[in-house]
C-alpha cells in the first residue's frame, strides 16, 4: 500500500510542474517622470534552475539570488532607443507569488533636450530595439512575450529561439 501512495505522489508533484516555458514583460511608458517602467514576469523554477547553474546560487539565500536574478538579466534583456543608445533599466526588486517570479526595475528620466520633446512624446524614441533572450540557452521551446503599453494601448512582440532582436514601435 505505501508503495502505491509513493507512486501516487510522485505522480501528483510531476504534474504540477509546466509544460511550456514562457516569460512575459511589459514595458510602460510613464508619460509623467519620462520613465519606462518594466515588469518580468517568469516562472520560479525556470529562474531557480538558471540561477543555479549560472552562478551556483539556491533560491534558498534571497539576497544573493535576487542580485544574481538581475546580474542574469543584464544579459540576457536590453532596450535600445533609435539613436543606439542602450536604454539601462535599474533594479525596483523582485516579488514571488506561487510559482511565478515578478522582477521590476525601471529605467532613468528619458528626455531629449535637443529635440524638445514633450514626456508623454516618445516618438524620438521610437522604434526601440529590445533583445530579450531570457532562458534561450536553458530551453529550446522558451517563448519570450514583450508588451509595449503607452496610454492604455499595448502593441505585443514574440521572442523565441531564431529571435532574439527586434525593433518594437510604442502603440
């Protein structure tokens, strides 16, 4: 009989993992401070597994692994404005609910004093060119969604395994 519970376990906790890897980010103008804020939502095993084989960091110390969390993104996600210039995003933190990890971080005032631009104009800035290669050499099937929003309106953009660049116009 505790064979049988054994195996009813086991089976129990391999179907509760994912089948598919997928992360999702939003990138969100925010006309007010000129600020593009960012989201990264992935999946908590996905990023433990990384963390782990990248650095040789467990989920198990929260401050190394949130800092190693983001040292990965570094490289693996940039944002580009149409001049060339690297748009760096900051660290804000990093939040876990269930199985999900949300990571924010958010980038510097952008204006453009030589043009005039107002802050809710970010046509100077438009296209950006995003990379965004997150868990690519980690799984052949990682699906990588980034969402544009600027007033409430959201253009959407795929990155998989032959696409890690694209340049991604705001709505």
């Amino acid at each position: 009989m505790k064979k049988y519970l054994w195996i009813l376990l086991a089976v129990m906790t391999c179907g509760f993992t994912h089948q598919f890897h997928f992360s999702e980010t939003l990138l969100e103008w925010q006309p007010k401070s000129s600020r593009i804020a960012c989201t990264i939502r992935v999946f908590t095993d996905d990023l433990e597994k990384e963390i782990e084989l990248k650095y040789n960091i467990k989920n198990t110390e929260p401050k190394q692994f949130e800092k190693a969390a983001f040292e990965y993104l570094q490289e693996v996600f940039q944002v580009t404005a149409r001049n060339g210039v690297p748009i760096p995003l900051e660290p804000l933190g990093m939040e876990r609910e269930g199985d999900v990890v949300y990571l924010y971080l958010e980038s510097d005032s952008l204006t453009d004093d030589k043009m005039k631009k107002t802050a809710a104009d970010v046509s100077w800035l438009d296209p950006i060119t995003i990379r965004q290669t997150l868990f690519f050499d980690q799984f052949t099937d990682q699906k990588n969604l980034v969402n544009l929003r600027r007033d409430g309106k959201t253009s959407s953009f795929y990155f998989l395994e032959k696409v890690e660049n694209q340049a991604c116009r705001w709505p």
